[in-house]
C-alpha cells in the first residue's frame, strides 16, 4: 500500500514542487499533462486521488498525484479526514462537475469541532475548486480537483476540460497506476469458498455445496485471507471484492 513516505518529488513544474505516487509518474509526462492542463484553464493547483475504500480510506493511501505545498498535505495526511470530508460526501451525492468556493477538504460541522483543519487551508489560499468524480475502464473511481481560478468558468468549458481529462485518464491511467489486487493470484477453489461465504454460507454448508470437507473449506479460507492480507473472512471477502475477484 502506498505511505507518505514513498511519494517522489519532481522540482520541474512551474512555480511549486508536485509529489506523485510512483516512479513512473515522476519521470513520465503523464502528470505533467494533467496539470499543465488545469494550468490552461486557469487553475494554479490539482489534486488526483482514488476514491476512498472502507478498507483504505486514508488519503496518503490514495494520493496519486498533487501540486500542494508539502506543509499542507503532510497536515492533511496527518489530519485523517479525506475519507469523511465534504468532497466525498459531495461526489457521493452526484456525478457532475461541482464548482465551488468551499473548501470541501474540510470534514463536517462536527469533526471541524473536534480537530480543525481549515486552519492548515488559510495560509494557502488554494481559493475556488473544480471537482470532477471520474472512473477508468476498470471501474476504479477517482477525484480530481483543480483549485485556485479566478473566476468561475463556464458551462462550456467544465464540459470542455471533463472531456480532456477523461481522455488523458484513458489513455494513460492503466500502464501508470496500476490496478490494486492481491500480491500472490488466488487459486479457483479459494475463490468459491469466498464466494459462498460472502453469500453468508458457514464453513459446513460450504463444504457440502462443494462437495469437499469442512476442514478444506476453512483452509481454502485460511490461504484467501494470507494472500488478501485479511485478518477475518469479512475482510477478505471485502477486499476480494474490491478487487473483484467475485
């Protein structure tokens, strides 16, 4: 899983360093192309991250690439609220482009009350933002946002930009950031016995729908959670399907 300490830094684009996720972002022209894209139409800084899962909701985990000063995103990173902020709430609710002057980082009324964060926004000025709510052809969901224009654009050119983005997200996303999965491959069996226990079917019931042991069912299961890195079934049926396996 990606941790804070593995971003790289490039020092080459414009007026501020960007931090990206692997290697092969920081020496291709991918992410260069995003933000000299945002850039065009106006907007100082970009952020693309995937959308947060149950298992792995934490922003440093789903980062992939981000103009912020680093003294902003380490205070993010350390602030745990990317998974219950306004912009996810946000892009729940719909599909469509969101504009706003808000700063939708921020969590709610209540988790503002407990640990602020706007604090960390003020000296930044990261000002209006442009949200998009994306997915690849793998059906992975991501957010980009591009913050930090002037002026509001128009309905024409929201449409104008969305489109560009898709495009470069089609065409490189894939090879860049590879899609999330088990390291070792789980076998066919490991897979059915996943299958029926997401079904919620016990271990014997299992074991007479395919006609084996219980006592293989649950080390089919025991073998699924190593390789998921699950510490229960739930869990690894969880990731199985996040990585869908099912």
């Amino acid at each position: 899983m990606f941790r804070p300490t593995d971003v790289t830094r490039s020092h080459s684009f414009g007026d501020g360093d960007a931090v990206f996720q692997s290697e092969a972002l920081s020496t291709g022209t991918w992410g260069r192309e995003l933000f000299a894209l945002g850039r065009r139409h106006g907007f100082r800084h970009c952020m693309l991250a995937r959308f947060p899962k149950a298992d792995s909701p934490e922003f440093a985990a789903n980062l992939i690439v981000c103009t912020w000063p680093d003294e902003l995103r380490l205070a993010y990173e350390a602030a745990e609220i990317y998974a219950g902020s306004q912009l996810v709430a946000r892009t729940k609710q719909s599909l469509l482009p969101i504009y706003t002057e808000d700063n939708l980082f921020l969590g709610t009324a209540g988790s503002e009350a407990r640990q602020p964060v706007a604090p960390h926004f003020q000296p930044f000025e990261l000002g209006a933002s442009l949200v998009y709510s994306l997915y690849d052809r793998n059906q992975t969901q991501y957010i980009l946002v591009f913050s930090g224009r002037e002026a509001a654009p128009e309905r024409g050119e929201i449409a104008e930009l969305q489109l560009s983005v898709m495009e470069l997200l089609d065409a490189g996303v894939e090879a860049l950031v590879p899609r999330l999965g088990p390291k070792e491959k789980l076998s066919a069996r490991e897979v059915e016995c996943l299958r029926w226990s997401a079904a919620g079917k016990s271990s014997d019931e299992i074991a007479i729908i395919l006609d084996i042991s219980s006592h293989t069912v649950v080390s089919y299961l025991k073998s699924a959670m190593r390789k998921l890195e699950a510490v229960n079934r739930m869990q690894a049926v969880a990731r199985a399907c996040r990585y869908r396996l099912l």
